[in-house]
C-alpha cells in the first residue's frame, strides 16, 4: 500500500479556500486517492476520492497532479464546521475481487479562524 | 440508512475483566475493519475480515480477538482487559470494489473504553 504524507496542521481563515496537501509519491497504477475528515472523535467521514482526472462534489474538490505523486483537496469557502482532521490515504482496487487494507496516518488538523 | 452500528458507545472496564464491542452494517459489504485511535494518532488496524469467514491481523492485534459472525457482523474481544487498552475503538466496512463508484470505508461512530 502507497503511504501518504501531509502536513500536522493549517490555519485557514473563515470564508477563505483551505488547500490541503497531500504527497503520495509511490502510489501505484491501481490505487485511487481518497479524502476523508474526522470532526471531534467521530468516526471518519467520507469527502471525496479520484483515480487521476480532477473531481469535484458537493463538499470540495480535488486536483491530482499528473503524475499522481501528490495531490490537494479543496474547501471552497471554509467554515467553522470544517475545523476537523483530514486524511488523504489510497485504497487499491484489485480487479479480482481483492479486499482493501489501508493505514490511515496523522492527517492534517485544519483550524478555520473567525 | 444506519450504515455502520457500533454498541457500546462508552464503557469503563477494570483491568483484567473482558468485554466485546459489536459492530454491524447494513450496506451488505464485504470486508469488515477495526481501528483504534489514541490521543494524537491515526487510526490503527487491529483486526480485518475481508469476507465473512475471514479473519486476518492488523497492526497492533496483541490482545485482541476478532469473530466474524455473518456479513454484517464483526466484534472485537478483549479477554483481559489492560489500561493500555483504554482507547477509542471505530468499526468499518467497505466493498470489493472496482470503478469509482465505491466510497471506500464506512466508519461507525466509534465506542470509547477506559481500562483502569
């Protein structure tokens, strides 16, 4: 399984775009990037996920570099209630059929400031 | 639409007693997940089933003993409880999946356990 790399934390302002990096510089043809957020200690939620082409939602959007050794979730015009944990992990999908096993690391704790 | 049930919510145990978390999902997925989190850290794998009848160890299994009881059921056994123990515990599911149309993991909303 690729591993990823992210900052411990970020500041961002209210109403502002909060850019989160993220760097998964061995992942494989295989794998999808994947973003989820933990609010509090509640269980992760899912926010959004790509394989290589830019993907947008409701929640945020996501650039993939061309190379796909990193990539950068988006939150458009952050909030108070996006002050949470983000993970960035990759999950491979095995075309028999396999299982997912996937380490989550630390993430990045995102403060939104007032 | 419950997604993933975790029970219980908290629980205070004392060193050496047992107790088994449950989880359960609706979504008829495949593999099955549990995490525990402490204070400043990821998540960690203890246990997984890929599919029902499977079971297979994580990162940090020393302790615990999993039993896969149907597709929708997963519980984590804690024979004798240590403080070191004292964690937040989430339960997971997901599907084999292929294409984008997967959302990956499914988490419930975890169960709090002090050892003491």
């Amino acid at each position: 399984d690729a591993k990823t790399t992210q900052p411990p934390s970020m500041d961002c302002a209210e109403g502002r775009a909060a850019n989160l990096p993220c760097n998964h510089s061995t992942i494989s043809g295989n794998e999808y990037v994947y973003w989820y957020r933990q609010i509090h200690s509640q269980g992760p939620q899912y926010i959004i996920h790509g394989l290589k082409n830019n993907e947008t939602n409701e929640m945020a959007s996501l650039i993939i570099t061309e190379d796909r050794k990193s990539s950068t979730l988006i939150l458009p015009h952050a909030t108070l209630r996006d002050t949470a944990v983000y993970y960035c992990i990759v999950i491979s999908y095995m075309n028999s059929g396999g299982y997912q096993k996937v380490t989550f690391g630390t993430g990045t704790k995102l403060q939104v400031i007032p | 639409n419950a997604g993933v049930t975790q029970t219980p919510k908290f629980q205070v145990l004392k060193t050496g007693q047992s107790m088994t978390l449950q989880c359960a999902q609706d979504m008829n997925h495949n593999s099955m997940y549990w995490y525990r989190q402490d204070p400043g850290m990821g998540l960690r794998l203890i246990y997984y089933s890929a599919s029902e009848g499977t079971t297979d160890k994580g990162e940090v299994p020393n302790g615990y003993n999993v039993s896969r009881l149907n597709k929708r059921e997963f519980s984590l056994r804690l024979e004798s409880a240590a403080p070191s123990q004292t964690s937040v515990y989430f339960c997971a599911s997901s599907e084999r999946g292929q294409g984008v149309a997967n959302y990956g993991y499914t988490f419930g909303s975890g169960t709090r356990l002090t050892v003491v």
